[in-house]
C-alpha cells in the first residue's frame, strides 16, 4: 500500500495496528503504553492523510511510532533519574538523622549550649511568663493548680506557656527535636 485512502483507514488501522503494537511494546515493555502509542500514531498518520497525500505510509507510520516510543523511553528517563536522586537524597537524610540519633545522648543533652539558650531565653521572658513556665516544666504542676496559686484562668495559664515555648522554639531550632522531646 503506498497511499492511504482515508475511506479504508478502517482496514489500514486494522492489518497495522498489532504490528505497530509489538513494534512500541518491544521498546516501552509496557503493554497499555504500547497500545497508546500504536493507536495515536495510526490517528496521526490517519489525520495527515486528510491533509496531504502520503506516498509511504509504512514509512511514516514507523516514524511515527519510533519518535513516540522515544518521547516514551525519555521521559521514563527523566523520571528515573529523578526517582534516584529523590532516592540518593532521602538515604542521606536518613542516614543524617540516623547518625544524630546514635551522637545524643541523654545524659548530656542539658549540658553547655542547650542549658545556656534556654536559661538565656528564660531570663528574656516577662517574669509573669518565666515563672509559669518553669512552674508548669520544671515543678510539673498543673495548669489548673499554677492558676490557683498566681490568681489567673487556666487560659492565661496556656497563654504564657506558649508564649515560653515560641520562643524556645526560636532560639533552639538547631536542637528542637531533642528539645521537643525532652521539654514538650
């Protein structure tokens, strides 16, 4: 066949369509791609015989099918590609965190650094905001008791324990997951 005649696509899109198929699977390995593929190209070369007389449509019609398994196998590149250096990325981050882990120890943690930044945060807190906070962390008493004892509502009880602990957060965003542990 040299010409499409679109009257007869039907049995042209028939007697090519499992060749174009096995041709587009054979590099995809995906059936359902392969299928996409080897319809779209039988459309396109369909829709140029509409325009344009095709002298060799076998010819277009492997060019058409190679040009989609390739976008097909690029794209698939790309996204390995990606899916590796996500990989790569996140084995580093773990094993990061993994080695953080293993380097705290607990005995230490409220040594030097840690201890001096919250005691500097501590001191820069209003007093009403400091005592509560240590009341409620460092004397473990209850919200409902701390509020007895200073003559407040439980509600101002939590407002100056969360304004404390925002700015302990700031100034230990280095150590916050052992902070958050250790003080939350």
């Amino acid at each position: 066949m040299n010409t499409i005649d679109p009257l007869s696509f039907k049995d042209f899109y028939t007697s090519f369509y499992n060749r174009s198929f096995l041709f587009a699977k054979s590099y995809v390995h995906d059936d359902s791609v392969a299928e996409d593929i080897a319809s779209e190209a039988l459309i396109k070369l369909w829709e140029m015989s509409k325009s344009q007389k095709i002298d060799n449509p076998k010819f277009i019609l492997f060019t058409l099918l190679k040009h989609k398994s390739l976008d097909f196998l690029k794209h698939e590149a790309v996204k390995q590609k990606s899916l590796n250096h996500l990989t790569y990325l996140g084995q580093r981050e773990l094993e990061i965190r993994i080695s953080t882990l293993e380097a705290s120890n607990p005995e230490k943690i409220f040594e030097s650094d840690i201890q001096e930044i919250i005691q500097a945060t501590l001191i820069h807190l209003p007093k009403q905001t400091r005592e509560i906070f240590e009341m409620s962390r460092f004397q473990n008493k209850e919200k409902k008791e701390i509020a007895e004892i200073l003559g407040i509502t439980v509600k101002g009880v939590d407002y100056h324990i969360s304004k404390a602990l925002k700015a302990l957060k700031n100034n230990l965003k280095d150590y916050f997951p052992i902070v958050m542990f250790l003080l939350f």
